[in-house]
C-alpha cells in the first residue's frame, strides 16, 4: 500500500459544495438550478470513479488540507473501504437527482431550491465522511451531515415533519455528542486518530470497563445513523421527509455513513483483535441479530409502505453490522459487498414507493391491489429490488448474504446463522404481500393512470438493472467484489 | 484570647464594619440603605489598608533630617497612597450609584426593593 | 517604538473617551466617530502587538520611566496581547453595528453614550495591559462603572439592574482589593512579575492563602461564576442592544483573563490546582453554572434574556479551562474566549437587528415571515446557534474539544459529560428559536411576504441596512474561519501563553 497526494479526493468533496451558490442563485430558474446539481453529480461521480484504478492498484489518494487541532490534520485518504461507499453514494445521487426532478415536480413541492441545495450539502458531507483519513475528519462530516440532514427531513413544514425534526435532531446530535467524547478519548489513548487497517487501538492498554465504555460510547455515537436498535426510532418518524430523502439518505447516504462507521470503529479503531479480546463483538452481534430479527417482525406490522421499507432498512443495516461483528474475513466482505447492493436495492424500493406516490397517491399498502397492471415498470422493479432482498439469487443482495452467512460459519455464531435465515423468511413474508396484491388482485380504480414519468421510472429501472448486473458479474465496472476482499483483508491483516 | 484582641483591636472593628456594611447590602429593602452598606464595606477596607500602614512610634511619612532615611521611623506611605485612588475609585461609584437611585425614584416613585419589583411587572 | 503600543492602547481609548463629548458638542455624529476612529486604531495596534509578541516575546513599559519595583509596569505579553485583540475587534465590530442602532434605541443619549464606550474599553484594555495588581483593580472599577452606566442606558427596568450589578460589582471589587491587601503583606509589592517571584517562598502562608481566595471570590462575582452570576441576566436584558452586544461578549471574561493572571501566572497552576482546591471549586462551580445557565436558558422567552443566561453557561466553560489547570483545558479557555466573544456578539446583534426591524425579540413571537424579511440576520442567527451547540467545523466545537481533551487528560469523567449535556441543551434551547425563524408559519396578516414571485433584494437594504448587516456576516464568516484556523491560532499564539 502506497499512498500519493493528490487533490482529486478534495475536488470530490467540494464539486457539490461548490454547486451550493449556483443552486441558490438560479433559484427563479428551474431548469437551470437542476442542472447545476446533475452536473455537479456528474463531476462528482468522474472523479470518484478517476480514483478507481489507483485503488484498485494497491495505492491510496490523500490529501491534507491543514491542521485542525495540532497534530491532527484534516485529511482525506481514499481506501477501498471509502471508495466502495464514495461509489456508491455519488453514483447514485445521479440517479436520484433525475429521479428527484421528477418528484419535486411532479407533486408541486414548495422549496424546492432548500431541497436541492442541502441535498448538495448532503453528498458533499457524505463523501467526506466516505474518504476521511482520521476520526477528527469523519466527525466533522458526521456532524455537517446531521445538520445538512434537517432541512429534507423537515421539508413539508407540516406539525408532523416539524416533531420528525425534532425526533431526528435529539437522536443524532446526542450521537454527534458521544462521537465527540469517544473521539477524544480515543485521541487521550491513542495519541493519534488516523484510521489503521487492524486497529488503532490494537496493542494500547485499556482496561476491560474502559474498553466497553469506550465501545459504547462509540456505538452510540455511529449507532443512531446505523440505525441499531434501541436507537432507531428516528429512522422510521424521519420518513415525513420527501420520497427522494428517504431513498438516498435514509437508504444510502446517511444510514450508510452510519454503518460505515460501525465497520470503522470495529475495523480500523478498535480492531478485530482488540474487540475479540474484550469480547466486544460479543454486544455488537447481540446488538445486531436482534435488530434485524425486530425490525424484520416491525416491519410486518405496518402497513404504509415507506414505514414498511423503513423498517425493513433498520434490519438490513443491521447484517452490515452484524458482518463487521464476526470479525471474519468473509464477515466484513458481505459486511462491505451488502453496502453495495442494499443501497441499489433499498434506494429501487425507495424510488418505487414515491412514483406510487406521486402518480397514484397512494401510500398504504392495502390500496395497492392491481398496481402492477397499471404501472408494470415500476413494480417490475420493486419485485427485482424485493427478491434481492430476500436473497434470491442472481442478484446481489443474495452474494452479501452468501458471504455474512458463510462469515457465521467461520466465526461458529450459529445463532448469528439462524437470526439471518429466519430473517430472510421474514423479508418474504413482508414483501409477498406487496408483490401479491400489485400483481394478483384486480385493479379497482378507474382511471388508467399509465406509468409515472420517465424522470422517476428510468431511475428505478436503472438501479434494479444495476443490482441485477452486480448479483451476475460482482466485479462490474468498479470491481466491488475485489474491494470488499480488499477491505476485509487488510483488517484481517491477511 | 483578650490579648488577642488587644493587639489586634482595630482590626475587629474593621471586621465589624465590613460586617455591618455586609449586613445591610443583603438585608435592608431601601436602596439608600442597601448603598450606606456598600459605602460601610468600601471603608472598611479603606481602613483596614490605612491600620496596616502604621508602625509602632512611626511618624509622618515625610523624611525627617533628625531621624534620616530609616523606613522603620515612618508609617507606609504607599498604602496611604493606594487609598486615595481607592476613595477616588468608591466616589465615583457612588456618584453612579446615586444617579441610579435618583433614576429609579423618577421612574417608580420609591426606593424600597419589594415594591420596586412589584411596580415593574 | 513597540514599547509604546502597551500604553497606547488603553491611551487610545481614554483619549476618545474625553474627545468624544467635545466633538459631540461640535457635530452630534462626530461623537461616534472618534469612538470608532480610536478603536480602529487601537485594533491595529493589538493585532500588531500580537503578532510582534508571538515572535519577540513580552513587551514592558514603565510608565513614566519608574523602575518596576517602584512605579507601574505595564506588560504586553502574548495573554494581555491575545485579549486586547479579542476586545478591540470585537468592539470595532459592534460599533460599525452601533452607528444606527444606537439613536434608535438611545435617542438623544448617543454622545454620553459613546464616551462611555471608550472609558469602558480603557477599562477593559487597562485592565489586561497592566502588570500591577493593584492598578487592576483601579481599571476593574473603570470598566465596572462604565458597565453599570451602560447597563443603565436601556429601557425602563435598566437602572434597577444596574443597580443591583453595581452593588454585587462592587462588593466583588472591595474582596479583590482585601485580597490585594494581604498579598501585598507578605511580598512587600505590587508588581505581578516581582509578587510572582516572592511568592513560592511564602505558599503556605494562611494571608497568602486567604488574600488569594478573597481575590478569586472577587473576580469570581464580576466573571459571573455560578452562583455569583445573580445580577448578569438582568443587566443584558434590560439593557440597549448595542450595550449587550458590546458588554456581553467581554465584560465577564475580562474578569476570567484576571482569574488567568493572578492563578497562573503571579500563582502557578499547581499551587491553586494541587496544593490548594481552589482550581477544583472553580471547576465544580462552571459545571454547576453550565448546566443551571443552559436550563434557565431553556425557560427564556425573551431572546435577549437567553443569550444572557447561555452567557452564564458558556462562561463556565471558560471557568471549566480554568479549572482543569493543565495546559489542553487552559487552550480550550482561552480559545473559548475568542470563540465566544465572537458567537455573543453575533447573537446579540442579530437580537438587536430584530428589535430594529419587527421591534421586538421575543421568541414567542417569531414566526417564518422573518426568513423573507431578514434572510441574512437569521443565516448570521443559525450559524452562531450551530456555533454554540459545538457543530464542527464551526468555532464553538474546537473549544469544547480541546476541554474534552483537557478533561478527559485529567480523568474528569463529570466534566466531559457536562460537555456533552451542555451542547444538547445548547441544541434545546437555539433549535427552538430556529424552528420558529424558519418553520412556524406565520399570522395571516404577513401572509403576503410568502409570495414567491416577490421581488427579492439578494443582499442587502432591504433587510436592516449594511451598517447593521456587514458586521452580522462577518461574525458568521469569522467563526468557520476560527473554526478552520483554530490549530494555527493554538500552535501561533496561545500555546506561548500556556506557562504549564
């Protein structure tokens, strides 16, 4: 592993940044303040994918930009580990930004310059967080991320998204909070933040208590945007905000900042040494196993179909996390290779629910009874993206299960096997439905409402086309596979 | 313990006036009264400079040729001189202060505390 | 040259103070101006004095040529440096705001006005030149007098808050000099640097010991220490806004920089840190002061009342610093300092652009008309809010890092979770205001200003005028510049100043 300077990472961060201004000033001009942010994703997106083959060559791409606190830089560094979630992230905020146009539209929302800009600030945040070099970085894009987050998810201005606000600003600035102290404290043991492959903390003394309440303090502190139980209560109430919000931050953007963190923290600041020794990733798997096994049961319960997929996304998260915990090589593969294809297939389902929405107004999953005859893309993909979910191969989502449930093995947490086969029953059990009445009960309206538009329907076919072609050929375009075995390598040290 | 007292007896005064001055900030209702208490602590402390200035047979600071320049001979000046500044500094807070009041009197009618607070809600 | 800046910049400001009524006399606006002109000036010089000292060390003056031992000394070293640069820019700051506020909210008083101003910032600025602890207290009482009177410049209820600040400032003041006293006892002398090389000898002095307690109760009742802070909500509340703006961000804090001096400097940390609790008490009373400023805060509902009791909370972190004693808690005080010089003002001025433009800054009454009607106040409003709360890559955070990181190097777990309580709450209270600036939806009757198509003015008149605006975004651009700055601030200036 060598590394080189090089601006590029900083460029990536700053391209949305950068668009902010433009977004704000052509606020009379639609068309033009649209354009500004898929240009400012398409540049975005060509300068992460420029890095690619460097990785993928073995080197990594920093830069520093200065010293924030003395001895710590505020420094971008892309590893594989960043690199897969910066892909992702910027990739498919192309997606959603044509999708959004389409949304925003669509339904007349109100405010939209607000939206596009923090949407902007969002990415900016999001693939800062992705190449963050040391903990002091990650935190100060964790926070502007938290901050940038607020005005999506109060967008409607209704009492509800205002007391949604609230909900979500309680729970991840407490996180931000105990992100702060752990950080701190890390800096107080450590003498240094940066992330090491193996561990940061790997052969620094702690004792037994400390350690555990260091963790916590961790988990807490990336747990909220993770959205591990019992402190995923935002995830679902933050579903007030636009579908566009919901689909690529709190189905990739923001929850994955989270999980990444998990892998971060268990990875490259505690390692899989140190947490073995304290039997830390004995919590972490308890922890996980049963989020994905409640929210799997929770999602069931509800019957509106984003609280549903919200539901749904606290528990996929959870086999992220859950990956990291075996402290596997084969654990933190599916852990890395999941972030790729539950962000294709969440953000398809996410795409889904709101052309529903927009072009039937419909929410509820009972009022969905022969909606495929009506729009036969859009649940077409919803199917594909259900299936993946479930874990049926070809597609993706059944090789990151393939691979955590092969990391259980390696590890012998059979009950860890258990929770995730009885959980993908579960996720049967809550999409069946859905496919079942879109498909095999007869449509009871009466106008022929046709296919949403092409803004929103050409995104999701896209996306369920993408988790499809990376469930055949893993490697495609960005060799995925490649940096998962990458990333979960060099925690391993193998 | 009389010795105590007798040697240091101005001293206890000077506690005692702080006391009284003390007392009277916290306790009494009247702002006039509550500032004669404020005043009472300034001086106080005043004198407690000026007591520590003196010297067993110590004249007037100002040099004697008989005796010479022996520091002994002579009370401290400089703590003489410290206090003028300092009387300087606590008339110019009563200036204020008296301002204050005679504002307060114009505007509520009365200098007791209770009614004060009364009359501005 | 140089040597003459230290007396200069208190000089400055006495000059203008004097000048002003005579220029006011002449022209009603001239007043102003001589306030301001002198504070450019004396905001010059400290930034050069700043820099001159990070790199050639302390400056002395002796004033009118008397050796140390004999007649006033004063010192330009990097701490006084750092803090006259803190206060004169500031002051500058809010005075570019004052120019149209002040006959708003004080028609008819603005020449007396500003000649206050100036005696206050020769108060302020003499207090933290000096290198006599005596003359300290002889400007603590300028600044205090000043403070009183300007405290009393505001609406009906002002003159009974002064009053009551006047009477705890000076009780505060009469301790220091009683404590003076008994310092003086012993070392025979009244200069900080000579007092400072007398005292190890004599540490286990009982007159030592309680000179020094009766000074830090002194200091502690002008700094506003919890529970010392009984007369600071009232006196920024009721005051005019330009007095708040301007006594706010550096009244209490000239009372934590003498704190600094006499504890650290003439002391040593670990004289009041270990063999002494009195770093500790402190300590424990900013925490204390923390939380009950950040709960009282959240019970406000009159903006101006809650900056004045998050001021009581955020001087606690600088009396936490202090407390810590060890050099990362002493940065954080410092850096906080500047930190929250910057976010107060910025607060308070956007509290008096709001009385300037919808008369009133109860929170209450805000609704969402004002994101039309003031987009760039409450921008300013929001960053210094997020500042507050510690968001990085905003100032407010790096000081609360380099506590935690002071906190957490001295295993004071309590402190650290006051920290963190203390942001939330900070969160609790601003967010609250936030969300009505941006979310409630207004009275029918201002329905109109909702109307998309309205023309709107990018920047500017429109608003409140630049004279009231400028200074807002400067503040806001100046706290992501501290923020981003702060390690070259630590590294360049205060880590000179650190003597642990």
């Amino acid at each position: 592993m060598t590394t080189y300077t090089t601006i590029v990472p900083l460029l990536a961060v700053l391209v949305s940044l950068a668009a902010v201004p433009l977004i704000l000033l052509s606020d009379r001009k639609p068309n033009l303040r649209e354009f500004w942010t898929i240009a400012a994703g398409v540049v975005k997106f060509a300068l992460v994918i420029s890095l690619v083959p460097q990785v993928a060559a073995g080197n990594q791409p920093t830069f520093s930009l200065l010293d924030i606190s003395p001895g710590l830089e505020l420094a971008l560094r892309v590893d594989p580990l960043g690199l897969v979630f910066g892909l992702i992230a910027s990739g498919l905020w192309i997606f959603t930004s044509f999708y959004t146009i389409g949304y925003m539209r669509g339904n007349n929302e109100k405010k939209q310059t607000r939206f596009f800009a923090s949407f902007a600030v969002c990415l900016s945040a999001t693939i800062g967080i992705a190449f963050s070099a040391n903990l002091l970085t990650f935190l100060i894009f964790f926070e502007i991320l938290t901050i940038a987050t607020y005005p999506l998810v109060i967008h409607k201005e209704s009492k509800e998204a205002i007391a949604g606000g609230r909900k979500y600003l309680v729970y991840t600035l407490t996180a931000g909070n105990l992100l702060i102290a752990a950080t701190a404290w890390t800096y107080s043991l450590a003498g240094g933040l940066d992330f090491v492959p193996g561990g940061l903390l790997t052969g620094v003394t702690m004792s037994p208590t400390s350690a555990a309440i260091l963790f916590l303090l961790f988990l807490g502190g990336v747990g909220v945007k993770a959205g591990i139980m019992p402190i995923h209560s935002w995830l679902p109430t933050a579903m007030v905000a636009p579908t566009p919000v919901s689909a690529l931050l709190h189905a990739v953007a923001v929850v994955k900042s989270g999980v990444f963190g998990v892998i971060r923290v268990v990875g490259f600041i505690f390692g899989p040494q140190t947490m073995a020794n304290f039997g830390l990733n004995e919590i972490l798997i308890v922890v996980a196993g049963t989020t994905i096994l409640l929210a799997s049961l929770l999602a069931l319960s509800h019957t509106n179909l984003k609280r549903r997929l919200a539901y749904s996304t606290v528990s996929q998260l959870s086999y992220i996390v859950l990956g990291a915990a075996l402290l596997t090589p084969a654990g933190f593969t599916g852990s890395v290779f999941h972030i790729v294809s539950h962000a294709t297939l969440k953000i398809t389902l996410f795409f889904c629910a709101g052309a529903i929405y927009v072009h039937m107004h419909k929410e509820d999953i009972r009022e969905l009874n022969g909606i495929g005859t009506q729009m036969p893309w859009t649940m077409g993909a919803f199917t594909v993206a259900a299936m993946g979910l479930a874990g049926v191969p070809p597609l993706d989502g059944f090789l990151s299960k393939f691979y955590l449930g092969l990391g259980t093995l390696e590890g012998g947490h059979t009950a860890a096997l258990i929770v995730l086969l009885t959980s993908g029953v579960l996720n049967i059990a809550y999409f069946f439905p859905i496919i079942y009445r879109a498909f095999f009960r007869p449509y009871e309206g009466k106008k022929e409402y046709g296919e949403a538009t092409p803004f929103m329907v050409v995104p999701l076919v896209s996306t369920a086309t993408l988790s499809l072609l990376f469930g055949i050929y893993p490697n495609l375009f960005f060799g995925f596979y490649d940096l998962a075995v990458t990333v979960s390598r060099s925690i391993m040290g193998i | 313990m009389i010795e105590l007292f007798q040697q240091y007896y101005a001293y206890w005064f000077i506690v005692l006036a702080m006391l009284l001055g003390l007392y009277g900030i916290l306790f009494k209702r009247n702002l006039v009264k509550q500032l004669i208490g404020l005043n009472m602590f300034q001086v106080a402390v005043i004198l407690f400079y000026v007591a520590t200035a003196v010297k067993p047979d110590g004249d007037v600071p100002v040099i004697d040729p008989e005796v010479g320049a022996v520091a002994a001979a002579y009370m401290n000046p400089l703590l003489h001189t410290l206090m003028l500044t300092a009387i300087v500094v606590s008339v110019g807070t009563m200036g204020v202060a008296f301002a204050l009041i005679i504002t307060i009197y114009r505007r509520y009618g009365t200098l007791d505390e209770v009614e004060l607070l009364e009359r501005m809600k | 040259m140089t040597e003459h800046i230290v007396v200069l910049i208190p000089l400055t400001f006495l000059l203008a103070a004097l000048l002003a009524p005579l220029f006011g006399a002449w022209r009603d606006r001239a007043a102003y101006w001589v306030v301001l002109a002198a504070t450019f000036v004396v905001a010059c010089l400290s930034l050069y004095g700043l820099w001159h000292v990070a790199i050639e060390g302390a400056v002395r003056y002796t004033m009118g040529g008397w050796p140390s031992s004999v007649g006033i000394e004063y010192v330009l070293d990097p701490l006084s440096a750092f803090f006259c640069a803190v206060i004169s820019v500031i002051a500058f700051v809010v005075l570019v705001h004052a120019r149209k506020v002040t006959p708003r909210e004080l028609p008819g008083k603005e020449i007396p006005y500003y000649s206050v101003v100036g005696l206050l910032l020769a108060g302020l600025s003499g207090i933290v030149v000096t290198g006599d602890i005596f003359n300290l207290f002889v400007f603590l009482e300028i600044s205090s007098m000043s403070s009183y009177a300007l405290v009393a410049m505001g609406d009906k209820r002002a003159p009974v808050a002064a009053f009551r600040y006047l009477i705890l400032g000076t009780v505060g003041a009469s301790f220091y000099l009683i404590g003076v006293a008994f310092l003086l006892f012993e070392t025979g002398t009244l200069n900080m640097a000579d007092m400072g090389r007398a005292l190890p000898l004599m540490l286990d002095d009982p007159n030592v010991i309680l000179g020094l307690a009766l000074i830090l109760l002194g200091l502690g009742i002008k700094m506003a220490l919890f529970p010392l802070h009984g007369w600071l909500p009232d006196a920024y509340t009721y005051t005019a806004s330009p007095s708040s703006a301007l006594i706010a961000p550096m009244g209490t804090k000239i009372a934590a920089y003498g704190v600094i001096r006499i504890a650290f400097f003439v002391f040593s940390a670990d004289y009041v840190s270990r063999q002494l609790p009195y770093a500790d008490l402190i300590a424990w009373l900013s925490a204390a002061g923390i939380i009950f400023g950040s709960i009282m805060a959240i019970a406000q509902k009159e903006l101006k009342r809650l900056l004045a009791y998050s001021s009581v909370a955020q001087i606690g972190y600088i009396g936490l610093g202090i407390g810590l004693a060890n050099p990362l808690g002493l940065i954080g005080a410092l850096l906080h300092v500047l930190n929250h010089a910057l976010m107060k003002s910025l607060l308070f001025l956007v509290a008096a652009n709001l009385r300037a433009k919808v008369g009133h800054s109860d929170i209450t009454k805000l609704d969402a008309s004002l994101r039309k009607k003031m987009p760039w106040s409450m921008f300013g409003f929001t960053i210094g809010a997020l500042s507050m709360i510690g968001i990085p890559p905003t100032a407010g955070f790096f000081s609360t890092w380099y506590l935690a990181l002071g906190a957490i190097d001295k295993g004071a777990w309590v402190f650290v979770a006051v920290l963190v309580v203390s942001s939330l709450l900070n969160a609790v209270y601003f967010f609250r205001v936030i969300e009505k600036i941006y979310l409630r939806s207004p009275d029918a009757v201002d329905k109109v200003e909702e109307d998309e198509q309205a023309p709107r003015r990018l920047l500017g008149t429109a608003e409140v005028g630049w004279s009231m605006l400028a200074p807002v975004l400067v503040l806001a651009v100046a706290i992501f510049v501290a923020g981003f700055l702060n390690a070259w601030i630590v590294e360049t200036f205060l880590r000179g100043m650190v003597p642990l």
